[in-house]
C-alpha cells in the first residue's frame, strides 16, 4: 500500500494549493494534472533524452540521395 499523508489546501492568489510532502516529491518542472472522478492525479512530465527520442522513430523508408563528394576548389578574392 502506498504512503499517505494528511496535507492542508491554502491559496495562492487566485489558485488553490498544497505543499507535496518530501517522500511524494516529483522530479523536474513540470506536472500534468487531471482528474479522475474525485482524485486529483499530478504526474510528472517525463522529457525524453535525444537518444530516446530516436530510439522512438520509425526507420526511414526511402533511400537519401547520393551527394557527390567533390572538393570546391578556393577562390583567390584577394
């Protein structure tokens, strides 16, 4: 069974809040929050790392062209 703590609701100017209690602390900055019936469920936002974010593509299907692999040859300007 879960963890449960008593917990107060203040306001915050014009929004309604309460202080999360150390053990129910969520990593980084931001939440999602929604309701299900009577519960309110706050989860984090969990941001995908750049490798995780490829890992997640799907293959591409065409062939990239070819692209010729020639030098430029320097121009003198001066």
């Amino acid at each position: 069974m879960q963890p449960e703590r008593h917990v107060r609701l203040f306001r915050n100017g014009k929004n309604q809040a309460l202080r999360i209690p150390k053990e129910f602390e969520l990593e980084g900055h931001e939440a999602i929050i929604h309701k299900d019936g009577d519960r309110l469920i706050v989860e984090p936002v969990k941001r995908k790392n750049l490798l995780g974010l490829l890992a997640s593509w799907e293959p591409a299907e065409e062939d990239f062209p070819e692209i010729p692999d020639t030098l430029i040859e320097a121009e003198d300007i001066f």
